[in-house]
C-alpha cells in the first residue's frame, strides 16, 4: 500500500487516532520525543546479542517478521504524530535532509565506507 | 509536499541515496535500528530538562524549529531505509497497528487517559 | 549498602554473573552499548506521558518504586560489564569527566541555569 | 581506583556537583531517564556500522578508548544522579537483580546462549 499512500493521509490517521482520545493534552514534545526513542528501543532490544545469521533468520521466520514489522510501525506512529502535533511538513524535511547529506557525503568519497562526514 | 507524496516516493529516494554510496553492506537490521534510535535520542535532547514554556518557545524560534525538524527527519530517514531494506509495506503494518490500538485503547476507557493498555 | 560497596565489588559481581552463563562471547562493545540503552528505556518508559505530580505518586507508591530502581539496575549491570569487558577503570573517568564539567560549567555562569555548556 | 571507591563516595561527588549549580530543580525523575538515554545513545553511535575488527581496534586506539570512556562515565554520572535524588540503594537493587535472574537464567540452562529468559 506503501505505493498509494500519501504521507498525509498517514498523518490524518495517527491525528484521528489520538484526537478520539483526547491526547493532545499529554502530546507535548518532549513526550512524543519519548514516545520515538522508547519504541525505537523495542525494535533494538530484538536485535541485542543477535549475530548476522540469527537475523537473517527473522526475515524468514514469518512470526518474528511480523513483530518486528510492528515495532517499526510503532516508531513511524510517533514521527507522525510529532510531525503532525508541530506541523512540521516532514517530506520537505526529508528531502532537505538528503541534499545537505549529498554534501556532506559526496559519493566519490563515500562510496563503500561507513566513516561521519566529519571524519571523511 | 506531505498531501502528494507517497510513502513509496520518500522510499526510493532513500534507497537511491544509500545504494550511491554502496552502503548496503553496513545496513543490517541491528545497525539500521541503531541509526533509529541515535537519532531518535538527538531529537530527544533538544527537551532535556526544559520547561513546558521553554519547549513553545522552540516552535516560534525558526532556527530552533529548524534543528528539531531535521532530527525529525534524521529519524524518519532510517526508519524507511529499514522498511526498504527488509520490504515492510509500512503503510500497511501502521494500519494494521492503528486498529490493533483501537481494540486495545477503546475510546469510551482511554478518553482523557494516559494509561498503558496494560493498566487499563 | 552503597556505603561499603566499591565499584570493583559490584564489577565482581557481575562479572562472575556473565562468566558462570560463558557469555563473553555475545559481550561485545556494540551489543552492550545496545544493553544498556535498551535498558535506560525501559527506565525511561515509566515516565512516558505522567505529569510532575503523578511521577511525585511512584516514590511513595511501594511496587512502582521497586520497579523504578529494578530497571536502574539494570542499567547499571550492563555499564559495570561494559568497564569490566573492557578494563576500564570507571572510578577514575567519572572523576575526570566532572573535573572537566567542572571547568565547562562554572558555578557563577550556571547556577540555576538548565542549559548545555556549548550554549552558555 | 575502582577498588577502593564505594558507590556512595560518587553519588556524594556528583550531588556535590549539581548542587553546586543549584540544578535539583531540574533533576525530576523523567529529565534524569532521559539524561541516562541520553548519553547511552552517545556511547552506541561509536559502534554504528562498524564492524568487530574496527570496535576491537578502538581499545587499542588510545584516543577513541579515551572518547568511548568517557561516554561511559556520562551515563553511570546520571544513574548515580538518579539513585541519589530518589534514595536507591543501588548496590541493594543489583544484588537483588543479579539474584532475581540466577533464577530466570539457570546455568545449565543459559550456558553459551543469547535467548532472554522468556525464550528459554
């Protein structure tokens, strides 16, 4: 569905979701910046002590798929709604994001190395 | 540009970005879900020990706002590059955990309420 | 106890925790750096959308505070594993570390202030 | 000199510290989680993308064990930080956690295995 879903009609989804609840009251940034990193952190914690091959692994295993599937959903959850909260019109950013980092990172210089720009 | 562009469109240009520069040799599960959670903790820095009023202010303050949008976007950025990597449909996986919250989070208990579903 | 406890009796003790399971071999840096933020989230997720006041409630609340310091805990195994993987004396880098806040947060300049060094 | 400090001798000098500075005001139990993730989150991103041979090089590398250390102090500075404003015993909760999973990790059940105890 990702190919006829605009990032707006994601963000009026997660917006209908918490306004029924009447959260915007708990909704500030700090906590919704909470609200990423806690669930940035579900997804990690499937990771922890895992080697190359055990991953692999998960991809397959349709179980395992699924939840980590849903903790990526649950960290893009909160993006939107910080987006959304802050109207913060977050393709702009992106794209923004990207041309600073084509500087930052010119592919003649990049190109197979995992150095920051600020040790190239 | 957030009303007509696609999830599949922000995809791509990521994934264009990173196989530039030959990168999906470092982009595993374990390291890309770190690269979501650093980011995810810069944002989060911004509201260390900050005030409620002081974090309004942020939003007014255009550098401020600025800074904060492009961690956003920082975030956001490895989160697609996550769902490219390991081809997770997002749209349809935050669907899915939007009606799984509606039957965990039902309007008439959560209304006003900042309870885990697990303490409801 | 943290009156006659050293930092070596606690790394001991940890130590021999990991070492009886033969799990220096899943205790790389990467993995326990992943340890301990997975572990300050579980932290950091008590607080997640709670006001001053009802944050206030969870140190008298008996069960709440216990869970409270169970994570803190587990906090504190995985830095302990860590400087005792990696032979670091973490005595001595705290002392440092304040020595050198001590120089960028001079008392006259940040009494009473909550902001980061690079923005006084 | 990790043998010969107590728990309680750091907790006195980082309460020394911050009171100092007059900063109880803004060590509120969510402010002190996010000081602790915080930092965490400084420590892991040395180790995103890098592989084992590069982390092993670091501890060789005096400077980057100098950084990584460093970034290891920040976080037990905001643990100690923690469990002193919220009179935790820390070394009383260790022990009890370390006995808590000698029950849920046996020995001859979790030697040489990564799986978390709800896996076993």
């Amino acid at each position: 569905m990702d190919e006829r879903t605009t990032i707006s009609d994601l963000k009026l989804r997660v917006q209908k979701f918490c306004e029924d609840r009447d959260w915007d009251q708990f909704h500030n940034a700090k906590d919704l910046a909470i609200g990423i990193i806690t669930e940035s952190s579900e997804l990690l914690e499937h990771f922890r002590f895992k080697s190359k091959e055990e991953m692999e692994g998960y991809f397959v295993d349709g179980h395992k798929r699924e939840e980590i599937s849903e903790e990526l959903a649950d960290v893009l959850f909160f993006v939107l709604r910080f987006a959304q909260m802050f109207n913060i019109d977050i393709t702009q950013e992106l794209i923004k994001k990207i041309e600073k980092n084509n500087q930052r990172y010119p592919v003649e210089k990049c190109k197979g190395a995992n150095k920051k720009y600020s040790e190239l």
